[in-house]
C-alpha cells in the first residue's frame, strides 16, 4: 500500500480493539496515517500498536458512551495532535434478543455503543472540524438500520439512531467543509459474534446469500470511503443490490425476513405496509 503524500493525516478511530475497527486502525496507519485508537481494553490497544509501524498508533483507553471521558480523550488529542481529518466510529455492541429478554442494562449499553459513542465522538472534535473547514466522519452502520430482523430489537433501535445521527449530520454540515458517511456492512468475519453470543442464531436466512466480508476488507472500504467521502456506502455489492430493491420494494424485503426469520410464530398473514 502506497504512504499518502496528501490525504487525511490524523484519524480517531473507535472500537480500535477488535474486529472492523482494529483492522481500520491498521489500515489508515499502514498507509502513513497516525491513529488514535479508542476502545476500553487496554491490552487489545497496545497488542494493535506493537503491530503498526512505529509511532503510528496513540492508544486512547476510554469508554465513548461517556461523555466525560470522551471529553477528557478529545482535549489531550487536539493538545498533542491538533484537530482529526477522519473520525471512523466503529465501536460497537450488543446481542440480538427479542424486547422482554433485554434486561435495562444491556439497552443502555447496545445505545451507548454505537449511537452515544459515535455522537459523543463526532460531537467533540465536530466545532474543530468546522473551523477547519475539512474533515470526514464515517458511521459503521448495519443493515438493522434500514430493516430490523426478528429479536434483535434494541440492537436495530441503537443502528437506526446512528443512521438518524448521519442524516441529520449530513444536513447540519452542508456548506462546511466536513462529511458525514454512513458506511454499512452485511456479515464480517469478526468475533462481532463471539463477543455478543446469542446472536448469529436470530440472523434470517436470506442474510446467508450476501457473501461475507474480513474486517479487512471493510477497512479498505472505510480507506476509499475517508479519502472520496460518499454519504451512504453498502459493501459488498450485492448488499447494496438488496438495499435497491429495499427502497423500492420494502414489503418484499420484510416479507424475505420475516419469512427467512427465527419468528416466534409463524406469521398467519403478514401486515401490509
Ligand atoms: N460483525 C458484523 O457482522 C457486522 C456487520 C455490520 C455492522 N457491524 C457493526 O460494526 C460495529 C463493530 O463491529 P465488529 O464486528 O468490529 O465487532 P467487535 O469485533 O465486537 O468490535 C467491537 C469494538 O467496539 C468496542 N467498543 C464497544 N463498546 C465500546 C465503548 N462503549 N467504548 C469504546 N469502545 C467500545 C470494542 O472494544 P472494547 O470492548 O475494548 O471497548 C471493540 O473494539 C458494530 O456496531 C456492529 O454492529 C458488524
């Protein structure tokens, strides 16, 4: 991969331990970028910074739900660093269960992560960017924005405010000189699963036929994406081939997960839009 000789030089990336994140901060730092790398588990960050090249990587342990400590992270980034060209929010959690099995505390964290993190992130350097005039700020979404599937409930409620947190960015920055990018995978072989067990089994069938992405190759989309900003990206192609027809056709696409779905029941007849 060739260094960059212009392009973004500083980038924050969240969920920086593991899975799509960590692979990002890899990435952006292989080719020349530094990356403040932000997550809670400390190890993860320094075992990410042994594998970068050298001074690339400035680990931030810091919890982004809170907004104190994304405060605290941001002040000591822009007094050691200056202001980011690239904001990735990647952080990310939370199992798929239906409502009456989610218990108060795993709302508040599958919200914290990724809505409150992206938006206590994005909204600590986002007056810095501004004056600035330039920057990018990218949203690693789910298709659960766009369709929920059966018991992933407070998992689709989190993605859809995080789509909510991009449309509404991608109008208040019109004119600035600042992007927004809602970036949205279909299924990546991360330890996404591993880490919120419960979940791949409530994933409906139909999700089976998009070929699955390696973090890695969703870091090199967030790569193009930060370097030729597109305000919404569906990797793979045929994701976005779904998401086409989804837009068109939404009944046939809840129809394909409903019926494809781990449902409760089966549904008697489906409800007309
Ligand atoms: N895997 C998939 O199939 C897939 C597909 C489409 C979209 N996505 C979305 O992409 C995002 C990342 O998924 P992934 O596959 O990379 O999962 P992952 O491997 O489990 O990584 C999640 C990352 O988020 C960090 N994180 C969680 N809560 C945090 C918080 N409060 N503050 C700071 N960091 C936090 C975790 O680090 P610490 O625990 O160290 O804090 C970890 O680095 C998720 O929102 C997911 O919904 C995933």
């Amino acid at each position: 991969m060739p260094l960059i000789t212009t392009g973004p030089r500083l980038a924050v990336v969240t969920g920086a331990s593991s899975g799509i994140g960590r692979a990002t901060a890899l990435h952006f730092a292989k080719a020349g970028v530094v990356v403040v790398a932000v997550a809670r588990t400390r190890s993860a960050l320094e075992a990410l910074a042994k594998e970068a090249p050298e001074g690339k990587i400035v680990i931030e342990v810091c919890d982004a739900s809170q907004a104190d400590e994304v405060s605290a992270m941001a002040a000591r980034v822009k007094a050691a660093h200056h202001v980011p060209d690239v904001i990735v929010n990647c952080a990310g959690l939370g199992s798929w269960k239906y409502l009456e099995d989610t218990s108060s505390s795993e709302l508040h964290a599958m919200m914290g992560a990724p809505f409150l993190a992206a938006a206590h992130v994005t909204g600590a350097f986002l007056g810095s960017m501004i004056e600035c005039r330039s920057g990018a700020v990218l949203h690693v979404g789910s298709p659960a924005a766009f369709q929920p599937w059966a018991g992933s409930t407070a998992y689709a409620c989190s993605r859809f405010a995080l789509r909510g947190l991009h449309e509404a960015l991608r109008i208040d920055l019109i004119g600035t000189g600042v992007t927004t990018s809602h970036v949205v995978f279909g299924e990546v072989t991360s330890s996404y699963f591993d880490n919120n067990p419960g979940s791949r089994e409530h994933l409906p069938s139909v999700g089976t036929l998009i070929p699955k992405m390696t973090p890695e190759q969703c870091a090199a989309v967030l790569w193009q994406t930060a370097l030729h900003p597109r305000s919404e990206v569906f990797a793979p192609f045929l994701l976005r081939a779904f998401f086409w027809v989804q837009q068109w056709m939404p009944w046939l696409f809840r129809f394909l997960v409903v019926k494809t779905g781990r449902m409760r029941a089966p549904p008697a007849k489906l409800l007309k839009p």
